[in-house]
C-alpha cells in the first residue's frame, strides 16, 4: 500500500476525527483520547511557532526534547511537526556530555526541556534558546483560536519535509543525525499495519524510548489506525512480575520489542508469574534473537504469531520481515525473510556485483522507499553511506550502504552475518567501538585502548595500557557514554601487539599478558 497523505498530521487528523473517543495513548499517570491528542498538538504548536518565528531554516527546524516518555512528550513531539520543525528526542539518561555533543550537531532552533533535567541541559554547553515543557503546556491551554499562521504552515509542508531525527553512534566520537521524512515514515507505516493486519482494536505495548527508532512503529502504527498506545516506563523492566501485570491490566495485544526487552522476561521466569494471553503479536529487531528465548515465548503464548525485522533507522525502521511459523533449533539461525513493499535488498561484493547464489554473502543495501533524506549536518557520511548505485541493466538509483553482510542459505533465504568493519550491534543500539575507544582514550591515565565484541554473550570489552584503575576508567566513562556504550569488561594489559601495518592486532586482544 503507497500512502497518499502528504504528512503524517494528515493521518492524525483522520484517525482523531474517526475515533474522536478511543484512547490514543496513555502512561501511568495520564490517557489521552486521539480527539485531546490531536487538540492538544496543535495547541502546542502554535505555542511553539511563536517562540521560534525568525528560526527557519533551509535544511529544515529541529527542535529538541529532553523529557520522560509520556503522553506529554509525545504530544510535544506532534507539536512541533504542527509548527513546521523536526523533533529530536534526548534521552535525560545519556550524560550531559553527550548531550552537548548532540546538540552541537543539531543547533536547534529551541530546546523544550522537561523541568525535573533543567539543570541536566545546563551542564551542557548548549547556550540557545530554550523553554520548560511544563511552560508550553500552560500555554498551549489558553493560546486562542486564530490559526491563520499555522495554515499557511501546513501548506509548506510536505512528505520530503523533515519529520525526526535519530542520534546514532559516530566513529569520529561525534554523533550522527539520521533524519528522516515524513514521506519516508507514512510509505513504510502503510506497509507494516496492513502486513500485519494492525487495527483499532490493537493494544500496543511501548517498551522502547523515543529516542530509539523502535518506538517510531509503535507511534505511528497507533496514529494510521486509530490503536491504542500503552507507554511502558523503563523501570518497570527491572521487576518482571510488575511488567507483566501492566501488560495484563492493559489488555496489550501487540508487542515490537527490542530483543533484549523480551529476553528479560523469558531469561527471568517471568512466565511463572503470570501470562499476558492477550498478546496476539511479538516482533523483534535490533539484535540476533536467542533461539532458547524465542522457544520460550512460543511455549507461553501459542496463539501467537512471531516475526523477526530487520533494518537500520536510515532506512526507516525495517526492509525485511520473517514470519516465524516453526520451532527452531539452537543451532539453526533466523532468515531475515521476505522484503516490504517498495524497496529491494540487494548483497553487493566487493566488487560491487550483486551475489544471488546459495554460499555467496555480501554487504547488505537498500534501495527503493523509506531511505532517511541522509545524516544532518553531516554531508561527508551522507555521500559516503547513502550513494548511487547503477544495476546490471543500466538503471541509477538511490542507495543505502548498511555495512552489514548477509549471507544466502542453501535454502535461498538471506542471514544476517555480522558486521563489515567496527560497528557491532548491541542490546538493539548501533554502536562504533571507535567512539568507545575514543571516550577511553581521553583519560589523561590511558595510553592506548582497543575494544571488542562477544556477539554470543552480548558483550563488550575493552582491553587498555596506562595507569588508571579499572574501576576509576569504568566510573569515567559512565559521565561520557550512554550506558548501553559502557564497556561490560575492562582489562588492563600491558602491551598491545601490532600488525605488519602497525595497527592493534585485534586478533589476539585474548592472548595479552594483563596487569595485575
């Protein structure tokens, strides 16, 4: 299904007027109706295009949150598409470093900050304008009923128009912006809820922040058909029986879940303490899902169908799905399935000849619908990822390079086989071990650091030379580096080994003598 709508407020609009009293979205403290939802965007809108009339831009207006996910947030992330910008989501659990660098790149016209991390952005070094989120939804509640200037916003706006952006990690230490239209979002969404037969009746359970591209299906599958969207705190995740019980209370049919998120209920017996047997649907991305785990979510929920996604947020969320309509074995792998409308994948050698035979593996690119418009601010890694590709009979298009090798099965299905250079996927978040390594060696007591990564433990280790102690460079690096980034083991070497090209010998970071 191609999406005729020109922006993603088209749909809003007409889910809010068909299902004018359904619940929209809801957290534990507040429940929206799609009608309040809708109201309350624009109202938030036309606050926030007041405060930001002289920002516009020709590479488009990005506006940061910085806030809990909460119906709030999400009403403050419509808003500013009702205001002509693009939203970007900081997450008040990354350090402020970080933050800075984040903000650094994007040079947001505004950043509406939620009060509780006022002084989480001020330790930043982010010195535009900002205002509290509390501020704009006292506003927005008595803003009045002129919408001339937002009429004629709208009539700008378009599906090549910018609708988010997503940080992921950069190699150079500097973040990357995937940005993303609204085109890109209402093409792919199209696909996902009538493949997989979403409806008004669906339940859907947010585990993931809205700062991680997973939660852009669960938005936005909700807005094309008028389901419910249940907003999951993170810390319920650290207590299974409480998770449990807030999927069962809410009546939650649908579950798109980083594959970390389902593996702490599987890993921790959560089954044992109660079921939610209302779940009709369970799908995965972001990691290879564990065989043992999967089995166990097919044992306690039977009726459920089970699907493996793959794809990075610069194609927007997925190309290809796989319906799970077996048991597997623990030494069997999961294909990546079938491509969604719209798009090809394509295993390219390197020689840039597309592989099609079974034992052939290649790097794995998309063309088609849904590529990011590119990375903002940053036209150096847009032309190196997002390129031209000319296919055997002649014809150019437009391509994304995903650095991920796939390999053919000898059953013609397509396996994700890794990474092509030093980027690892890790509890569902792309990560550069180069940007870790640089975090590292920016302690004064570090000489040199090298990092890998255990795919089958799902970990990362950092092997260093210097002075500092484990701990100390452990506690370091948790002010500079999202959490998921922080190395899961150090060790303290005492030399490293070099190749013939005078470079870490990452091939036998096992074998060096540690320091006691």
């Amino acid at each position: 299904m191609n999406c005729m709508d020109r922006t993603v407020l088209d749909r809003l609009e007409k889910t809010a007027q068909q299902y004018p009293d359904r619940i929209a979205v809801c957290d534990p403290d507040q429940k929206l109706t799609w009608k309040e939802l809708q109201q309350n965007a624009f109202s938030v809108g036309k606050v926030l295009q007041g405060l930001i009339q002289e920002a516009q831009k020709d590479d488009g207006m990005p506006i940061a949150i910085l806030g809990d996910k909460s119906c709030d947030l999400l009403t403050m992330m419509l808003g500013v598409t009702y205001c002509g910008g693009f939203y970007v989501i900081l997450n008040p659990e990354q350090p402020s470093e970080r933050i800075g660098k984040i903000l650094d790149v994007l040079s947001p016209a505004l950043v509406v900050c939620q009060e509780k991390y006022r002084q989480q952005l001020d330790q930043t070094t982010y010195q535009g304008r900002k205002v509290l989120l509390e501020e704009v939804k006292k506003s927005s509640a008595s803003c009045g009923d002129d919408s001339t200037e937002m009429d004629r916003i709208r009539e700008e706006l378009g599906r090549q128009t910018p609708l988010y952006g997503i940080f992921t990690s950069g190699s150079t230490g500097t973040p990357k912006c995937v940005l993303v239209s609204h085109g890109a979002v209402l093409d792919f969404i199209g696909h996902f809820t009538e493949i997989f037969d979403f409806t008004c009746e669906d339940v859907i359970g947010n585990q993931a922040p809205f700062d991680f591209d997973v939660s852009v299906k669960d938005i936005y599958s909700g807005i094309f058909t008028g389901a419910t969207t249940v907003l999951i705190p993170r810390e319920y995740f650290s207590t299974p029986a409480k998770l449990l019980d807030y999927l069962c209370d809410h009546h939650v049919t649908s579950l798109t879940w980083a594959v970390s998120a389902l593996c702490i209920i599987s890993g921790l017996k959560g089954f044992d303490y109660r079921v939610p047997r209302e779940v009709r649907r369970v799908m995965f991305s972001g990691e290879v899902m564990p065989i043992r785990q999967l089995g166990i979510w097919q044992d306690h929920l039977k009726e459920a169908s089970f699907v493996n996604l793959y794809g990075p947020s610069e194609i927007t969320c997925n190309c290809t799905y796989y319906r799970i309509t077996r048991r597997f074995e623990k030494n069997e792998a999961l294909p990546l399935g079938e491509v969604f409308p719209g798009r090809k994948v394509l295993l390219l050698d390197e020689n840039n000849k597309e592989v099609r035979m079974p034992g052939g593996s290649g790097e794995l690119c998309v063309t088609g619908e849904s590529l990011a418009i590119g990375y903002y601010h940053n036209p150096q890694q847009t032309a190196e990822h997002f390129v031209e590709y000319t296919d055997e009979d002649g014809r150019t298009c437009r391509m994304y390079r995903t650095g991920d090798v796939a390999r053919i099965g000898e059953d013609g299905q397509m396996y994700f086989a890794g990474r092509k250079d030093f980027q690892i996927k890790h509890m569902g978040h792309r990560i550069e071990l180069e940007e870790i390594e640089r975090g590292i060696n920016a302690s004064e007591q570090v000489e040199r650091s090298c990092c890998s990564y255990d795919e089958k433990r799902s970990r990362i280790y950092a092997y260093y030379t210097g002075s500092i102690d484990k701990k100390e460079l452990h506690g370091q690096l948790k002010e500079k580096l999202p959490l998921y980034m922080v190395p899961n083991r150090f060790v303290h070497v005492k030399r490293f080994r070099l190749n013939k090209n005078g470079k870490i010998d990452r091939k036998v970071l096992t074998e060096l003598e540690v320091c006691e």
